[in-house]
C-alpha cells in the first residue's frame, strides 16, 4: 500500500506537470496572437493605402468630386 505521504506527493508532482504544460500552452497561443496581431495591422495598412489609391482613380476619372 502506497504511504498517504507519497501518495500525495505523486498527486502535487501530476499537478506540476500538468501546470507546466498548461504554461507552455498559454505561451504558444501568446507568440501565435501576437502573430495574428500583426498581420492585422498590416492588413489594414494595405487596405488604407488601396483606399487612397481607388480615391485618386475615381478622381481622375471624375466619378467623384474632388
């Protein structure tokens, strides 16, 4: 039969390494939001420019006024 002192000490070693796992996993979605965050960033600052270029067009082909 297995001590109560080391049957908890089994149980408190499980629970570390399932934290620790849970660590690491909170880590990786942080790098890959971080990623997803830029990427928006950059979206947005193409879509910006593409807006101001259409701008330009439809101005000199007088579809808007200036």
């Amino acid at each position: 039969m297995v001590e109560p002192d080391n049957i908890l000490l089994v149980y408190l070693r499980r629970l570390s390494d399932q934290m620790e796992a849970i660590r690491e996993d909170n880590r990786e979605i942080k790098s890959r939001l971080g990623i997803l965050k830029q990427q928006g960033a950059s979206l947005s600052t193409r879509l910006d420019r593409i807006e101001l270029r259409l701008d330009r067009i439809e101005r000199r082909m007088e579809l808007v006024e200036a």
